[in-house]
C-alpha cells in the first residue's frame, strides 16, 4: 500500500505504508526524512505542529475528528486548511491506499 507525499518544495514522492503505523512515521522513517527537517519534533506526541499536513479532501472527509490537543496545536499553525491534520494523530489502515498529503512548512 502505498501514498503520495508532497515535500516542502513541492514534488511529490510515493511512500510505501503499513497499516497501523501513523502518518508521521511513516514519512519520517521514509526516503523524505532528511528532506522535510524539521520534521516531527516532538517524536509524534502532539506536542509540536512540524508534521502539519494537508490531507486530500476525500481521504480527510473519513477521518476521525481532530481531538482537543491537536486541535490546539493547529490553532497555532500556519496555513491551516479545512484538511489540516498533524500527521502523528493519523493511524494509516488500507483504506487510506493511494491518498495524497501535502507536508507544510510549519515551525
């Protein structure tokens, strides 16, 4: 299974997932990891908004709904979308094969 990822400079790479692991380790252990610094500070706890996201609508319009913490991190963050989601709150399941997701500058 695999998704599309926009870098910070705007090319998009594809990225083998598995299910259960979330978003943002997915990319940070990916090819794109060097790239993208900074990139998922924190180590994915919701403590920070470096793996900001923008999710393709139709996938984001399935997810579950933002919880308190990430909602503030987000509060706090540039370029927020209606599909903005911090990729460490993002569990991948099959469903989510061939989504796109563009990483933000954001820090």
């Amino acid at each position: 299974m695999n998704i599309l990822v926009t870098d910070k400079k705007g090319d998009e790479h594809e990225i083998e997932f598995t299910e259960g692991d979330s978003l943002a380790s997915t990319i940070f252990y990916s090819h794109l990891s060097v790239d993208i610094q900074p990139f998922a500070i924190c180590f994915f706890n919701c403590s920070c908004r470096t793996c900001h996201v923008h999710i393709e609508e139709k996938y984001a319009e399935k997810l579950p709904h933002r919880e308190d913490n990430e909602e503030l991190m987000l509060y706090t963050a540039t370029q927020v979308e209606q599909n903005s989601r911090l990729s460490c709150q993002i569990i991948m399941t099959k469903e989510m094969d061939g989504m796109k997701v563009a990483v933000q500058e954001d820090w």
